[in-house]
C-alpha cells in the first residue's frame, strides 16, 4: 500500500490524504496537488504489512516533493 501525506507551510504534522494500491495513482495524486498549491510539500510511504515493538506500521518513504 502506498499512503499520501501533505503538510501545509505552518502545519506541525502531514495529513493523509490518500491510499492506493498501485504506486502511479498514487504519484498522480501528489502531482496535482503540488501544482494547485506549491506551497504544501508531499511524501509518498510504502507500507509492507509489518509493524515495529511499538506497534506502528512499518513504511518506507518512496518519494518527496
């Protein structure tokens, strides 16, 4: 699963905005969102299924922008 998270100039943490299952759309989303507005900033997260003692999520940041 591929999640999407924005974060807004001033905002102290990124909100979720999507998830997908397919790596493009997910791209796609980020992209028009950047171009309506290029003051937020994005990151895309792969997440494998697994979780840390913690029990948090574990993911992996596949891009930025």
């Amino acid at each position: 699963m591929f999640n999407v998270f924005v974060k807004k100039q001033g905002q102290y943490s990124p909100d979720m905005v999507g998830e997908f299952s397919n790596i493009n759309d997910a791209v796609a989303l980020a992209t028009s969102l950047k171009e309506k507005d290029e003051t937020i900033s994005y990151t895309i997260e792969e997440t494998s299924g697994h979780f840390d003692s913690y029990g948090e999520p574990i993911s992996t940041v596949v891009r930025r922008g």
